[in-house]
C-alpha cells in the first residue's frame, strides 16, 4: 500500500525518518563485530597501496620512459637513414651529370669518324650517274642503306658512350669516396680528406678514348651489315610505304641484330676498352689503370650491362623514329604510311645532330641532308 501513495507524500517522509536510526545502528554494530579484520584490511591495503607507489610506479614509469626513448631514437635514426640516403642519391645524381657532361665533349670527335664511316655523297654520285633502271634502283638501295645505318649506328654509338662513362665515373667516384686504401697503393690524402692520387684516374678516363679512335668504325660496319639483313628479312625497298611503328620496330631490329657481334656474348668490354696501356698510361700509373680497366671491363661485360643497353636503344629507337616522321610530315604532307626513301634526307640529318652539342652542327647536319 505504501507503494502506490505519491513520492511526496507524508507518510513515505516519516517512515524514512524512522528507518535511518535503525539502518545505522545496524551497520555500527557489524562494524563493531568485525573491527580487527577492518583494521588489518585498512592496514594492508594502506601498505600495499605505499608499495606500489615506492616500488612499481618507478618502474612502470621506467618503462614507459625507455618506450618513448626507444621510439625518439628509431626516429631519429629513421630521419638520419633518410638524410643519408638523400646524400647518397645527391652524389649519385652529380656522379651521372659529370660522367653525361665529359662524354658529350667526345661526340664531336666521334661524328668526325661516322662521317668516314659511311659514304652517302659516293651513293648519291652513283645514282646519279645511273644509266638503267637496275643501276637506279641498286644506287637508291644502296644509299637507303647507308642513310639508315648512319642513323642507327649514331644512336647504338650515343647510348654505348653514355653508358660507358657512367659506368667509369662511378668507378671513379667510387674510389675517391672510399680514400686511398681503394684509390690505389699510391694515393695521398690531403688536408681537406680528397683523395690525390698520382694521376691514375685521369688515364683511366682518358682511356675510354678508344670508342671514338677504334670502335666507332666497328660499329658503323656491324650496323650497315645488319641493316641490310633486316632489310632482307623484313622485305623492304627504297619504294615500300612504312609508317612510324614500322620504322621503330625496323630501326629497333637493327639494334639488336648489331649485338651479336658488339655487345652480346661478353663482347662489350673488348669494344669499348683498350686491349693495351702503351702510350695510354705513363709506366707507373699501368698497374693501377689496368686494375681500373678490369673491373670496368667485369661491368661492361655483364648481362646487366647488356640489359640496359638494349632497353635504353629500344627507347631510343622510338624516339628517333618520332623525329623522323615529325620531319617527314613537315616536308612530305600526309599522315603515312611514307615510301622508305622519303626518310633519306632525315636520316642523314638526325644520324649527324645526334652526335653533336652544339646548334651548329645541326645548320651543318641540315645542310648535308639538303645536299
């Protein structure tokens, strides 16, 4: 009954008031009966609590201390690993830009030498002094032939220079970083920490001269060869009409036919490098550059090496088969496919810019072609 009376009612106010003295007296004796176990328990709680707080917050907190500490230093290491590795790729990039740098003051000498390698003044010649149709046709076969190998062999000598100063550079580089311990017995270290060697580095670079004294006729003779078989294979002639993605997979197969007999089978290292230091290196330099020589030799005889020389063509040839039919589209109208012989004068001026630096040779390249 008392339940359904309303909250505020005064009946429900008194029988709290009489409850309380009742409910207290009650606690207060359980108290009473249990005393000694409240105050052993007040007590050992008191003792356990001061315990912790002498002995395991410190080291609780200890640990969390060494966390934190742990996961700066990971930081810092992780900030000093990435400074690092930006360092080295700096270099690395420098190393690339100074090797790309030295080898472009060489193409000069080597469109000097491609301009031996290949006759297209005498093709032109012969075609005009053609009498019959079959002289015609052999003379334009002919000068297709040399204007196509000109320009493949100028993009197979372009990457083959590239890539060997890198590799040279970075050999160099290399040893300059490491001191003279890997510089070479005769090295000297100065007060600034560089390496001062006895002139060992400047021999060995000067001994990637041999592409353009030697191995630049090598390879105009090994592109013309292959030339003239994927023009066989291909069945192509002066007068058949191809297009852009022909051209790059011609050009593109003219590369890597040349291979076999350049790069392929560990043949690399013998075209690029001297077989001999005399006149190359003064007696006291000889072991050092030779020692020099060998591991750039390992490099370049490598199937990496070779990978990456034939991905690097393979890109090239796409490139310059864009540049032709760019060329071709200026001066022929149209949208292609083009009769071969369209891309002659194109060929004979790329095959000569390629291999220079500078503006002029490109009003020199420009005039040949219209010759």
């Amino acid at each position: 009954k008392l339940l359904r009376l309303d909250v505020g009612g005064p009946l429900v106010c008194s029988v709290a008031r009489l409850a309380a003295p009742a409910m207290i007296g009650r606690v207060w004796g359980f108290l009473k009966r249990h005393k000694k176990k409240f105050f052993f328990g007040t007590l050992a709680a008191g003792g356990a609590a001061y315990a912790a707080w002498q002995f395991l917050l410190p080291r609780v907190s200890n640990k969390i201390l060494q966390r934190l500490l742990k996961e700066i230093a990971k930081e810092s290491e992780n900030a000093t690993n990435e400074d690092a590795e930006r360092r080295r790729r700096e270099r690395f990039e420098h190393k690339q830009q100074v090797s790309d740098m030295h080898a472009r003051r060489k193409l000069a000498a080597l469109r000097s030498q491609q301009i031996n390698c290949f006759k297209v003044e005498a093709c032109n010649a012969k075609l005009k002094e053609g009498k019959t149709r079959e002289e015609k046709l052999e003379a334009f076969t002919a000068l297709s032939v040399e204007c196509l190998a000109k320009a493949a062999s100028a993009l197979y000598t372009w990457f083959l220079l590239v890539l060997l100063h890198r590799v040279a550079f970075n050999i160099v580089g290399r040893e300059l970083a490491e001191g003279p311990e890997r510089a070479g017995a005769k090295g000297e270290v100065d007060g600034a920490g560089e390496v001062d060697d006895d002139g060992s580095h400047a021999a060995f670079l000067q001994a990637l001269d041999h592409l353009q004294e030697a191995g630049c006729e090598q390879i105009g003779e090994a592109v013309r060869q292959a030339v003239q078989v994927c023009l066989e294979r291909a069945k192509l002639a002066p007068t058949v009409a191809i297009d852009g993605e022909g051209l790059q997979k011609f050009l593109a197969d003219c590369c890597r036919e040349a291979d076999s007999g350049l790069v392929g089978n560990a043949r690399a290292g013998a075209l690029l490098l001297p077989d001999s230091l005399d006149g190359k290196a003064a007696p006291e330099q000889r072991g050092e550059v030779k020692r020099l020589l060998d591991e750039a030799r390992d490099y370049l005889d490598s199937p990496q090496f070779v990978q990456v020389f034939q991905a690097s063509t393979a890109q090239g040839a796409k490139l310059l088969a864009e540049a032709l039919v760019l060329e071709v589209t200026g001066v022929a109208g149209g949208e292609g496919p083009w009769p071969l012989a369209k891309f002659n004068p194109s060929l004979i001026k790329l095959g000569g810019s390629m291999l220079e630096d500078a503006p002029a040779a490109e009003a020199e390249a420009e005039a040949e072609a219209e010759a």
